[in-house]
C-alpha cells in the first residue's frame, strides 16, 4: 500500500482503485461488492455484467431509502389533488413532508393536499389490537373535513407485521362514500431491497384502481402521456411549457402535479413518453397490453436530449405540421442554450464528475455534463436494475430474487372495448424500419466511457474513498452524502431534490443547470480549506510594512 | 394559500394526524448518539428509516450524519432481526472502527419483538466486538411518545453505562436535552465560567457544527467520551434540563448509583437561566462570578428597553415540551402572551404547567400535548396572534396568515445559524429577543403607513 499511496491519483488504474475501495471489507462482504462495481467495457453484453438489485449489506451506511419512499415519496407523493394518508406511527409520514420539492400548482380547481401531510399516528394499543378501526376513522375524517376526490392509505413497516387488512378498509369506506376513490398500497419498508420496489407496488395500484376511470375524450392533437416526471424543482412546469409551444397535448404525467382525473383519463393518450424509466417502465408496459399505447424512451434533461425526445415524439406521430412545429421550436430555444455554453464551457471543459442517484437519473443528467463538456468518470445508482445500467436486452436474463419475487406482478390482457392499437402492425414496422425504438431502454453503461467506473449501491465508505482517490470536480448524489463530500473539498450537487435549484429539465432548465455546475465546480470557496499559515508554514523574517 | 383546505371550523379528531407537530422515536436516538465521542449510531430496522433519520439530521444540522443500518428485508422481518445485527456489528467494526455503536430499535424491529440486550451479549461471547469497544442500545418504539422520547431513552442507556469507582469525581453532571450544539458549547462555556467541574451528556458540539477544512472525520473531536460516561456514576449530582428529555437519565443514576439529581427546566429565557445558574451554585458550592451577573443585567436591559414592542404580543408557539415550557416562560416574564401553544408529543402534565406559567394572563390560553400543527392553524384562524414561534414548518403558516415568524426548534431545514448560535442561557435569551424583536420590527416599518414611518422607533 505504501507504493500505491505514492502513486499520484490520475495514474491509478480503475482496477487499482477497485481493489482500494473493497481493500477494508471482511472477505465476504468485499465478494459481494465485487460483483456490483464494474469496469466499464462500453459494450452491450447480453448477459448482466454487473449485480444490481440486491439486498444492502447490514452495518454499510448506504444512501439507500426503502419501499414506502418509492411508493408514498416517489410516485405518489407529487399528486395534487389525492390525499394521501400513511397509516403507520408518525415518523414515515413526518419525514416524507414536503422534503422531495415537487413543486405543485393548485390550478383552476384549487384543490391541493400537497402541503399537507396525513397520519393515523399508530399507538401502542394499534399495534396490539390492530390499527384497521384507526384507518377506518381516519379515512372518515379525512373524507370529512376535505371531501377529496381520492384517497390514497400507505401501510408502513408495522401496518404488514400486525396483519391490517387496508384493502379490504379501503374497498369498503370507497363502497361507502361512492364519491371518493379510495385504494391502498402494500408499501411496508421491509419489502424489496430498495425504493425500487415501491415504485413498482405503486405502479401496480394506479393501473389497477386509478387508470382508465374516465373514457371522455380530452381536446388536443398529438396526446401522449409523460411517465416518470416528478417535478422537482419544477422540472415538469419547464417540460409542460415545451409541450404547449410544440402543439403536443399531454393528458397525463405520472406523477409531477397530477391530478386524479389525470391519471383517470391517461389510456386516452397515444403514446407514453418514458423519463424515468426505472420508476414507471411498469405502468408503460401494462398500458400497451391493455390499451395498446406503444412507448418510448425520452429523456428532457439536457437541451440536446430535449430537442432529440421532442423529434421523438414528433416522428412518431409523424405528420408535418408537427414535425415542423418542434423544429422551430428547438430553433428558437436553440439559441439562449447555445450563447450560455459558448459562455459557461470554457472553464467547464475538461472537469469531471460522478454521480450516484436513483435509476435512471445519474444516466440523465450525464448528457447535461457532456455539454458542458465535462467528464463522467464514475456513475451508478442507488436502485437501479441490471437493465438500467445494461439495457432491456438483459432482460431475459436477470434472475428474479426472492426478495423480488414478494412483489405482486399483475396480469394484464388487452382490455375487451378499449384496446386500440395506435399505429398499425404496418406503420410500427415502418417506423422500426426506419430506426424508430420502441420499448428501449439502452442504460447507463454503453453511454459511459471505456474504463470508467460504474457501480451500484455506492455506499459512504466507497464514496468517501472514490472522492479521496479520484478527486473529481464535483460530486452529485443526495442530501445525506452532502456535507461528508463538501468536507473533502469537493462541491456536491443534489440530484434527487436539486439543493435548492432547479428546473433543470428542457431548455430553459439546461440553462440554470450549466449556470449552477458553473458556480459549484468554479466556487472560490472550495480554495479557502486551508489558512494562509497552513500552505506557507516556514516563518518569514520580512514584514509587509517594513 | 399554502394550506388553503384548512377550515376555521374546530371539529374533533379521534384518528387523523394532520400536519404533526412530533416525529418518531429513533431520530431523537441518533441525534442522542451522535453526542458521545466516535460513536456511530445503528438503526436496527429497514433502511428506510434510517435514511429518512439521517436526511432530516442531515437538513437540519447541514452535516454530515452518519449511521448505519441492519437494513431489513422480508426474510428478516419474519425470523428475526438477529443475523441482521450480528452482522452489522461486525461490518461496522471491521470497515469503521468507532469506539461505540449505538444501537436503538425502530418500529419494525420492536414489532417482531427483537432483544437488543441478548443480541449484545451475544455478539459479545461470539468476539464480534473488539476488546475497549462499546455497544449501547435503547429501545425506541415509534408507536410510543414522540422523537423526544427516542432521545431521552438513548440518553438513559448512556446512564446505564455509568461504572462508579466508588471514589466522587467532584464533578457535576449536566443533561442539557435536545438542544442545539451551540447550546451545549453555551453550557460549557457557563459553566467554565462558574468554574463548576462538569460531565455534559449527550455533547453534539464540535460534532455536529464542525468546520470545513477539507476533511472529513466520521467521528469528529466532540462528543462525550465512554470514560465520561463511566464516570457519571462517581459525580456529584446530576442537573437534568428538561423533564421530557433528561429527567429518566438523571432519575437512573439517583436511583442507581445514588448520584442526586435535579429536574430543571431548559435554560431558555430569563427565569430559567437563573435557576440553572442558581443550581449550579448551589451543587457546585460557588459563587457566581461578576461576569454572569454582566450578562445576565444585559438580558434585562435589553428586555427593557423594548418592552413597548413586546408588550400584549400575542404568540403561537409548536414544538417540543422542554422547549416550549421555557419559552413560554420567558414570552410570559416579558409581558407577552402566549396564546396557543401546541406539542406533539404525548403527557398530561405538559397541559397543566402551561396553564400554570399563564394562569395569570388574565385570557384563555389553548394548549394542548399530542396536537398537531392543523389544529393550531385553526386557533390562529379563530383568535390570530402577532407572532408564531415553531419549526421550519411552520413558514405554511406564517405565510397564509401573513405572520411575523421565527424559526425555533427542530427540525429548521430552510435557515443557517442555530447550529451556531445559542439560545441558551442569557447570552442565549438575548438571541431569541433579537429575533423576535427583529421580526416583529420589520412588520411594523412594513405595515405602517407612511405618516407613522419612523427612524428612529
Ligand atoms: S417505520 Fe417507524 S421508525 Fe421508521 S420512520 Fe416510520 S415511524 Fe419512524
Ligand atoms: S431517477 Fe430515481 S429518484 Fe428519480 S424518480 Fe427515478 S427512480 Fe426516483
């Protein structure tokens, strides 16, 4: 070790830097973690290369949440106008309070329960006895005091463990008011390895309980939806105002400032618009079985990857009006992006980043880098699947865990009146002909470069380390890997709720992106760590005033 | 408006929190945890508390928290959290090193009923904590009391780790509650002052409001060291600030180790500085020095020479009992008037020593303990006041009812400062004054017209 310490940082191998960061591990943990960080090839492999999935290591401080925070937090959380009441003791609610910054607009209607935040504030005689009388009463009051469209009940860790029956609760308080929907969602904690697998249990009840509740047809041409768009800092307000300009209708976005008849209304969209693709990729899939919108993959962060998901759509529908509307559109934003990185690059160029956030976001935000013309030389997730970071072809070939397995996977058939395939067989082979992707998804690594580092459930211990060893120009991952990064001198930027920025999604939002990288990996303070006494410690014999 | 289906109709709630004005027992825990030197705190439950835990830390303290996890799946959930634990310990020994491991329970793990005792002394007899390591655990059901409990348990598992010599150390030990680290140094600073031998536990200063310098330590320089905590048996008394928060501590070495103690409020305000001060004199068998005396006529001069600006304040104050008895106190002392005052967390007594601090107000005061932060909005809309004291949430508030606010408590997850700066003692008070003072101000130079426009106030 003392050799390597020497060795100045940049001309560490990454297999070197891989055996330091698993160097402090018992053996059986460091074969486990083995297997999650890989080497990137920056190839498209059929078989998984790297485990992804698994459950986190006890005693490892890990950034990752569970599923209650996938499901409450995640996909539910940025519905407008659905109460959504955590029945469990009052920590899971409390902590899931306003604390992702989807941004909301009350709309015309003014109805807006996102401030808010609801409880059954489980007891120890709940927990004894059984909190579903609780749950009953709470829903009551609830439905009562705010006579919402929907409610929606969580079960958190305990609500499993003592055996609640909050479906049954909840079919029958909806039997009972007949004018407010009310759903659960087995979201306990304990289920599944991360958040991963709450947004899948939410996926599963917004098909089942919300999606498809209201035929009427809504005005607009070219009608998609926009799944896995959560609004954080107001990305989805940016992308809406895109959309407007474009002439492209979106019915639904699953699930930034929703509403329930959004949600009600989505199968009467032509295509699903996929951005995060780990969170929703489920509620796509069900949708083209049971109503036969095809989807695609988009990603609206980046100016370039905007432009680019915007032609997507277009040629999708293909027809010239719209085709040529979004082209103009992209000229007449076009500019602004460009004059900021004429402006912005030059002292971006050449820096490097890493980053480690959700499923798909890290991918996301890569292109914003590579405009800025910086470098990503270590990424990863904190809840990704194999096919995130290797793409849906692996698919076939990832085996399904027990843990995975305790998850419900619905059966979907096409819906007998209502299925309706959007294109015909002849116009989707047209369009695959002509190299239109449906249903794909590429991932995370064919995107990175050769040698990289790509690693999955990143924990505090590697991340502290990679940042020591590789010293990269900025850092992106949550709140609770902030300030241990920000100690080492390495400004980090959040990238599940922004720090306190944001939108960074279309153009516009690309611009404030470039401006914040700019300030954070520019910053002076980052050359304040050390006192003068400290950088210069001999003593001088000559006075400044002398 | 925020929070615009807030009705000003009053109706009873048997089952439906709204807006909570507590949270769960663990993260008091690992606030608890983080005040005892190279000790790193380990939530035995899913992970997702423990990040919800660490994150809120995180926000509020704007530093780095760590903790660990036994990160519980399905499997563990049905047979037990045991194998999850062994592991961890081991884990965090090997890949940490930190001299304490301080283990607490979450929902999950006290549902199945896990022994956090017998899985110690197990890990134990397998050789899974080093020789000179510790392991402390507490027990912190959510489901019962508030955040504030899950400190005052941790807290009281550091007493048990009390080992008396036999010999008195001459020491008094200090329980200061969940206060801010800055409060802490504030204590410490008191108390070196008075020149009273002092065992503060838990000490989150220089832990949680340390500098940047361009490394990171996961355990930091402060906290209260395990030879500190041994010690506690061998003080001379105990002061214990805060019934809620420190009281079960003190009451443990009293009843234990006969180390005598006292319950006495937090040192917030005029009054109950002056009798922490007093207490210590009176333990310690000192005289308090000319510059508490200083400070403590500077409080008053202050309070003095504004009084006409505090005078009939109406105020709304949330958050926690220890906290909130004191500023009750101090709000009263100054001619103002606490209105509503609303906790979430559980205890009859906290109602009783409200009214009794107001019972001279000579108007109704709403209090209530297990109440939440929409019944509080609906006081204000019934009866609105000058001023809300509270957390960060309560800016929903502020903001609808266009009301001077101040940020007091926890969690404050949108301003800087309280890290820093005390509002303990009279220094401390003289903080709190400032920034009422301030808000108050600055809607009055808003809101009066421009005849009444003054400078010099
Ligand atoms: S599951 Fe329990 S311990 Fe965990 S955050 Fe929720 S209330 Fe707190
Ligand atoms: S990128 Fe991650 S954190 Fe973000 S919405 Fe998708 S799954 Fe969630």
């Amino acid at each position: 070790m003392a050799t390597n310490a020497k060795k100045k940082m940049v001309q560490w191998e990454p297999s070197d830097i891989k055996a330091e960061l698993l160097r402090q591990y018992p053996p059986k943990v460091a074969r486990k973690r083995a297997k999650q960080i890989m080497i990137n090839e920056a190839q498209q492999n059929d078989t998984p290369a790297l485990t992804a999935n698994v459950r986190t290591i006890p005693g490892i401080i890990t950034m990752r949440g569970c599923t209650y925070a996938g499901c409450k937090g995640v996909i539910m959380g940025p519905t407008r106008d659905i109460v959504n009441l955590v029945h469990g003791p009052i920590g899971c609610s409390f902590y899931a309070w306003l604390t992702r910054r989807n941004q909301t607009d009350a709309g015309p209607d003014g109805e807006n329960y996102m401030n808010y935040c609801f409880s059954t504030d489980m007891q120890d005689s709940d927990i004894i006895f059984g909190g579903e009388k609780k749950l009953t009463a709470a829903i009551q009051e609830a439905y009562d005091l705010f006579h919402p469209k929907s409610i929606a009940i969580f079960a958190t860790c305990p609500v499993g463990l003592i055996g609640d029956d909050i479906h049954t609760v909840a079919k029958n308080m909806k039997e009972k008011f007949g004018d407010c929907n009310v759903y659960a969602f087995s979201c306990e904690g304990y289920k599944g390895v991360s958040q991963s697998a709450g947004h899948h249990i939410a996926n599963n009840q917004v098909f089942r309980h919300l999606v498809g509740l209201n035929d009427e047809i809504k005005p607009g041409k070219y009608k998609i939806n926009l799944l896995g768009e959560y609004n954080i800092g107001g990305d989805g307000f940016e992308i809406d105002r895109i959309f407007k300009k474009c002439g492209i209708t979106c019915i639904s976005t699953f699930s930034g400032n929703s509403t329930y008849d959004q949600f009600a209304s989505s199968h009467t969209a032509d295509l699903n618009a996929v951005m995060c693709h780990r969170s929703i990729n489920y509620v796509a899939d069900m949708m083209e079985t049971k109503y036969g919108i095809p989807w695609v993959k988009v990603n609206f962060i980046g100016a370039k990857a905007t432009a680019k998901s915007l032609r997507k759509i277009a040629g999708y529908f293909g027809e010239k009006e719209l085709i040529d509307r979004v082209e103009e559109v992209i000229a007449e934003e076009m500019p602004e992006v460009e004059a900021a990185l004429a402006e912005i690059t030059p002292r971006t160029e050449g820096k490097t980043a890493m980053m480690f956030v959700g499923g798909s976001r890290a991918h996301h935000y890569k292109e914003l880098f590579d405009e800025l013309k910086m470098k990503t030389i270590s990424a990863g997730y904190e809840f990704g699947h194999q096919d995130d970071y290797e793409g849906r072809q692996v698919l076939p070939n990832i085996k399904v865990d027990a843990d995975s397995r305790n998850i419900e996977e619905i059966e979907v058939e096409p819906d007998e009146t209502r299925f309706k395939p959007r294109k015909s067989d002849k116009e989707m082979k047209a369009l695959e002909k002509k190299g239109f992707k449906f249903k794909e998804y590429d991932g995370l690594a064919p995107d990175m470069d050769k040698g990289t580092l790509i690693i999955d459930d990143l924990n505090q211990y590697e991340a502290e380390k990679l940042v020591e060893l590789m010293r990269p120009d900025i850092f992106c991952a949550g709140i609770k890997e902030k300030y241990s990064i920000q100690k080492l001198g390495v400004p980090m930027k959040q990238l599940h709720s922004y720090d306190s920025g944001g939108p960074y999604a279309g153009f516009k939002g690309a611009i404030n992106f470039y401006k914040e990288i700019d300030q954070l990996v520019n910053s002076k303070v980052w050359s304040y760590m050390k006192a003068p006494w400290q950088e210069n410690p001999q003593l001088s014999a000559s006075y400044n005033w002398e | 408006m925020l929070l615009r289906h807030t009705p000003t109709d009053i109706t009873e709630r048997k089952a439906l929190t709204i807006n909570p004005a507590k949270t769960c027992q663990p993260i008091g825990a690992m606030y608890a945890a983080l005040g005892i030197h190279g000790c790193l705190p380990h939530s035995h439950g899913s992970q997702g508390c423990c990040a919800y835990h660490r994150s809120t830390l995180t926000r509020h303290y704007k530093e780095p928290i760590a903790a660990a996890t036994s990160s519980f799946t399905e499997g563990a959930s049905v047979f037990g959290g045991q194998a999850n634990l062994l592991q961890a310990i081991n884990n965090i020994f090997t890949v940490y090193n930190p001299e304490v491991i301080a283990v607490h329970t979450t929902c999950l793990s006290e549902t199945i009923g896990d022994d956090l005792p017998q899985i110690k002394k197990k890990a134990l007899a397998e050789g899974k904590i080093p020789k000179g390591k510790h392991v402390l655990s507490a027990s912190t059901p959510s489901y019962v009391g508030s955040h504030v409990t899950g400190f005052s348990n941790m807290v009281k598992s550091m007493a048990m780790a009390a080992e008396p010599t036999g010999k008195k150390n001459g020491k008094v030990n200090i329980i200061p509650g969940w206060v801010e680290p800055a409060d802490m140094e504030e204590i410490k600073r008191i108390t070196k002052i008075i020149g009273v031998k002092t065992i503060l536990f838990p000490d989150t200063s220089g832990v949680l409001n340390g500098p940047l310098s361009g490394e990171y330590k996961m355990f930091p320089e402060g906290g209260t060291t395990m030879a500190e905590l041994k010690s506690t048996g061998d003080s001379i008394g105990t002061l214990a600030l805060g019934e809620w928060c420190s009281a079960d501590a003190a009451r443990e070495l009293d009843a234990k180790h006969k180390v005598p103690c006292s319950v006495l409020d937090m040192p917030f305000g005029l009054k109950a500085t002056d009798r922490f001060i007093d207490a210590l004199r009176t333990i310690g068998g000192v005289t308090i020095p000319e510059q508490i005396l200083h400070e403590r006529g500077q409080l008053v001069d202050m309070i003095s020479d504004m009084h006409q600006y505090l005078y009939g304040k109406k105020v709304a104050l949330v958050g926690d009992p220890d906290q909130l008895i004191a500023m009750t106190e101090f709000l009263v002392s100054m001619d103002m008037k606490p209105l509503h005052v609303v906790t979430g967390t559980p205890g009859k007594k906290f109602e009783k020593r409200i009214k009794e601090l107001t019972k001279d107000m000579g108007c109704k005061v709403n209090v209530k303990a297990k109440g939440d932060m929409f019944l509080l909005h609906q006081w204000i809309k019934n009866e609105p006041v000058d001023l809300i004291i509270g957390n960060t949430y309560c800016k929903y508030i502020a903001r609808d009812e266009d009301l001077p606010y101040v940020r007091w408590g926890f969690p404050i997850l949108d301003r800087q400062g309280h890290q820093y700066f005390p509002t303990v003692g009279y220094k401390g008070g003289l903080r709190l004054l400032e920034k009422i003072l301030g808000v108050l101000l600055d809607r009055k130079d808003r809101d009066d017209p421009e005849s009444k426009f003054e400078l010099v106030l």
